[in-house]
C-alpha cells in the first residue's frame, strides 16, 4: 500500500476561515425579514442561520482531521517519519485542538438554538444570533496557531516523495560524499543533486529501475556521521528511519580513496555502529572509487576486514567506480538477485504457504491387496510400432500444397475412425425436428423439377405471344390513341379554365340611353320624359345653384342649404363572394404583410427581468444568471 499525502486540502486560518463560513452563511440563507412575519417565522429564519453555520464549521473541521494520516493507523515508517519531522505530539494536540473546537462549536450551537425559542421580538432574535456567530468565531481565532502549524505539515507532506513500504526496495547508505546520488542517478532515472562537498542530500529521494521486468525502488537516504542517536540531526534521522522500518535490500557505500573527508576506519566504524539495523536484511559492502584508488592498493588489513565484515554479517562485498561505470551494473544486479531470493525465502517460512498447502488435496494410492503386479506394457506398443515424426508432412505443408491460405481446406475426414473406411465421405443426414430430412425426399423429384420448368417455359412463350399482339394492336390504333388523348386534353383544360374562374366577381351591365328608348319603345312606352331626365342630370352635375332642377326633390321648401357644398357619391357596397378554401388560403398568402413578428431562433425575452432569474439568493455557480 502507498500512500499518497498530496491529496490533503489547502487549511486556511483563522480568519480565513470565519471570512469563508459567514460568506457562506450570507449567500446561502435568507437575508430578508418583511414587517409582517410573526415571531415564530422570525425565530425559524435566525435558527437556520445559526445552524446552517455550525454545519458549515463542522464539515470543515471534520474534513480536516479525516484528510490528515493518523498516526497509529499508517506504517511505522511515515509514523516515525513524522514523529522526526514534525513531532508527533505537537501534530496530535493540533487535530486534538481541532475536535474539541468542533465540540464546542456544536454546544454553542445547541444553546443559542434553544434560547431562540424564548426571544419574544425581532432585536432579541437578531441579538441572539449575533452573539451565537460570535463564539463561534472566537473559538476559530483561539485555533489560529493549530491552523498555521496543520497548513505547514501539510505542506511538508505533499513534498515527500511516494515511497511504497511493502514493495521491491534498495536503500543506499553510508557517509557522506561516499557517491550514494551519484551512484542513484546512474542506475534509476531520478536526478539528485551531486555536489563534492558534505551532506549535499538532506532528505529522502527515490528512484526507479526495472530488473528482470520488474519495477524496483531505490532509496538514496542523507549522510550518517558517527555519532550516538540522541546527538543525530533531523536529516540523519530520515536515514536511519528508513534503514530501521523498510524491508529492503542495504548497500553502504565505503569510499577507498578516503577524498571524502572521512577515513575507511572511520567508515567502519559507522557500519559497526549501526549495523543493528541491518539485521535481517540483504546487505552489499559496496568499495566505492576504484577508478582513484583500487580495492587491492588499500591496506591489506583493512582488506581482509572489510571482507570479514560482510561474511559475519551474511552480507557480500563488491567493488565499483561511479565515474568510469565499472561494476555499477554487477552491484545494482547483485542487489535486486539477493532481495529477490530472501524475499522469497521470507514467503516460504511464513503462515502463507502453510494456508495454501491446506487448501491442496494430494491423493497418494494405497494397495489393496498383498499382490505384486508387474508393469504391463501393451503389445503393440512393445513389439516396435514405429512413427516418423520427422517425415510426416504436416498442416502448413498440405496448404501449400493444395492451392494456399483462403483456398485449402482442412482435411478433418481423414482422421475419422469409422468401421468402413468408405463411410468417411458419406454425407452427413440433416435433422430437422427430430427426423432425418432425407426419409422426406421424393426419388422423382428430378423428373418432377424437369417437367414443371418445361411447363414454365410453355406458359412463357404463351405470355410472349400475348405481349406481342397487344404491341400491335397499339401500333395499328395510334391515331386514334393521339386523337383521343387530345380530346381528354382539351376537356382537362377546359376544367382547369372553369375552375379558376368559378369565383370570379361578375360586373353589372348598365345599359344606355339607346338601349333603353329601344327597349321601352318596343314595348310601346313614351320614352321622352325619360330622355329629358337623363339631359337634366347631366345639365346639373355643376355646383351653380341657380340652375333649375327637374325631377328632383327639394327639402324645406325648396330651399338649399347654401354651405352644403357637392354630395359625395355613395360608393358601391361590393358584393360579399363566398371564397372556397383554396381561395381563401391564396388570398392570405398574397395579402400577409410581414411586421417583424417573432420566430422560434429570435432571442426574445418577453419579461425583460423574469422573477425566477432575479429574485432570491444566489447560491455557489449561479452567477451566470446575471
């Protein structure tokens, strides 16, 4: 299991803080209060706020102690890598600082609720709910410093590389400047900082490297110096955490040529020292720096007890140079071969292989009888039954053979052991509900198929026949046919022209003057006074008033009103024609007149500020109603 401390939300301060609760508590509740509300609706409207920021405090708060790890809950090694960065008490009375404000959040909350049920005005509800956001504010600013020191851990923890505890890993250790980042930077792909001077690495990085398609974990730790615990640094103690928690594979570096500023008695000295840690584990003596000084040009008893310090320790010493890349492929080998196998050896004597052995049932046969039975071999397998492997041709063969890939096909009769060797061609009965199809198969139906496509083949030609003389018969009669289609034709059109002027307005014929002294004179009626009519009318379409007027009748005792100036001819009342529907839909498609009316793609609002957008609160995401 990895852990991965990267996800933990940023922790704002204290006042950070009250500024994100009561924003949140302005946006989310009402904010109105009308005359008209009674005192039990103004109650219910400050309780919600008092609640609603409590909520508010304890999700946050809740959030916080859930996001951070808990110490007795996580591997030893991120527990005592915190203990060494951060000091685990002062990081367990900051969450502790935490829980016990959120309590007393909550009982504040729950006091002033219940002392909302006795306020009988609107300035005692309002007073009440300020004093309840109040506390709860003053008890936010008490935990400022339990904030700031959170906010820095977790900073510190997403800056802590990944490390998987129960994985494949190589921890690189020894003194300082010995080539530990040199030699990581070779074999994985980080990219640790090298430097010729002293504790160059203060912290803990990890690298990657593959070894048998494996993925594997390197760990490059800081310099140890030798010194009793109690004396070590913080950087010191990364290292010896991790040396101390992690089952994994030890190479300690030693520098031959002594460039790094300490001596190789030194340097055994430190492994003396801290050799407890190694205990049960792989180790590798790694004589560093060849290329400066050779392992065979040191002391020769610093030789023989550098050797005898891996052999006591059931470790193994090699020798490799980081700047001319000697050996450093043979020790990150070694390393990963050795880790692998006491990793293995681990898995045998443990619980696991016991667990798996119960779940396995081995049957071993027990005799029946006194009786010894000897081998029986088969006689035909015993009196030399040969098979040539070696010439039988096989199915790639035949496929060349017979055409190729797409167009042979794949023997499988010929491997069918039947009693008649000649029954491996025979087809195979289809069955269909139960009955073979062939049992339902007449022995004449060839016969019977050949006579009825003669038959089809007769009543073809009879069809052709048929097909031929109406052919000619068309031909003979095509005048006629022409003449006949003119005929319908001009029928049709006649049809169409009456159609369209079946609604046509019919104007009245006003006869003249001749007409009528015709018309009235062969009936033998005296036309003249109707001719001097017809003269006066159109002597008198003048505006004089002087003029005499016959045949017409004159108000008020022939009197004419001399300020009536000329009458107006009454229009026509047109006459109402009764359109079909057709018509109808004609005569609006050509009267519509366009007034810019609204269509579906129009962006129109009809209420230029709906309610609906415009009233309320605004919640978290809703700004872009406005």
């Amino acid at each position: 299991m990895s852990y991965n401390f990267k996800t933990i939300q940023v922790i704002p301060g204290a006042k950070d803080l009250i500024d994100i609760i009561l924003s949140k508590t302005q946006r989310k509740t009402p904010t109105v209060v009308h005359p008209q509300y009674s005192i039990g609706r103004l109650r219910k409207f400050y309780m919600r706020k008092i609640k609603f920021t409590q909520q508010n405090i304890h999700e946050k708060m809740s959030a916080i102690l859930e996001e951070f790890p808990k110490i007795n809950e996580i591997h030893p090694f991120y527990s005592d890598l915190m203990n060494v960065l951060y000091n685990r008490d002062h990081f367990k009375l900051a969450l502790g600082h935490l829980n016990t404000a959120k309590g007393l959040i909550d009982n504040v909350a729950k006091e002033y609720v219940r002392l909302m049920k006795y306020a009988d005005s609107l300035y005692r509800c309002k007073m009440l709910k300020r004093a309840a956001l109040g506390r709860m504010a003053t008890i936010i600013k008490k935990m400022n410093a339990s904030l700031v020191f959170l906010e820095e851990v977790r900073k510190h923890l997403a800056r802590l590389p990944t490390i998987n505890p129960h994985t494949r890993t190589l921890i690189v250790t020894g003194y300082p400047n010995v080539g530990k980042s040199s030699f990581m930077n070779i074999v994985t792909n980080a990219d640790v900082e090298v430097q010729p001077y002293a504790f160059t690495t203060k912290s803990l990085y990890v690298g990657h490297t593959d070894h048998n398609y494996v993925r594997w974990q390197v760990i490059d730790t800081p310099g140890i110096l030798d010194h009793p615990l109690e004396h070590r640094n913080t950087i010191e103690m990364q290292a010896i955490t991790a040396l101390a928690h992690l089952n994994a594979c030890v190479l300690y570096f030693v520098d031959l040529s002594e460039t790094c500023g300490y001596t190789l008695e030194a340097q055994v000295q430190l492994f003396e020292n801290i050799k407890p840690l190694f205990h049960n584990k792989p180790l590798i003596i790694v004589a560093n720096k060849t290329d400066a000084k050779p392992f065979e040009a040191i002391d020769v008893g610093m030789q023989q007890r550098l050797r005898s310090l891996a052999e006591d320790n059931h470790g193994v010493l090699m020798t490799m140079s980081n700047k001319a890349l000697e050996g450093v492929m043979d020790v990150k080998t070694k390393a990963c071969d050795i880790l692998l196998a006491h990793r293995l050896a681990m898995k045998s004597q443990g619980d696991r292989v016991d667990n798996i052995a119960n779940r396995l049932f081995i049957a071993n046969p027990k005799p029946r009888d006194d009786k010894n039975r000897d081998v029986n071999i088969p006689q035909t397998f015993s009196s030399g039954v040969t098979f040539d492997a070696m010439n039988r041709k096989s199915a790639k063969d035949l496929q060349e053979e017979r055409g190729g890939a797409g167009v042979f096909f794949v023997p499988a009769r010929e491997h069918y052991d039947l009693e008649v060797p000649e029954w491996k061609n025979d087809v195979v009965p289809e069955i269909m509900d139960g009955m073979n199809v062939a049992d339902y198969v007449d022995p004449d139906i060839e016969a019977k198929l050949l006579e009825m496509e003669k038959e089809e083949e007769m009543l073809e030609g009879m069809h052709e026949e048929k097909r031929n003389e109406l052919n000619q018969i068309m031909e003979d009669n095509a005048e006629l046919l022409e003449s006949r289609e003119r005929v319908f034709n001009r029928k049709h059109m006649k049809q169409v022209e009456q159609r369209m002027h079946r609604n046509t307005r019919v104007h009245p014929h006003n006869p003249t003057l001749g007409e009528v002294n015709e018309t009235l004179g062969g009936m033998g009626v005296d036309t003249s006074k109707v001719q001097e009519r017809f003269k006066g009318v159109r002597r008198n379409r003048g505006r004089s008033l002087d003029k005499q007027v016959d045949g017409m009748d004159i108000d008020n005792d022939g009197v004419v009103d001399k300020s009536r100036g000329r009458s107006k001819s009454k229009s026509r009342i047109p006459e109402v024609i009764e359109l079909n529907k057709q018509t109808k839909r004609m005569v609006s498609k050509i009267q519509k007149k366009w007034k810019g009316k609204q269509a579906e793609s129009d962006r129109h609002i009809g209420t230029k500020m709906p309610k609906h957008l415009f009233s309320g609160k605004r919640g978290i995401g809703d700004a872009d109603r406005r």
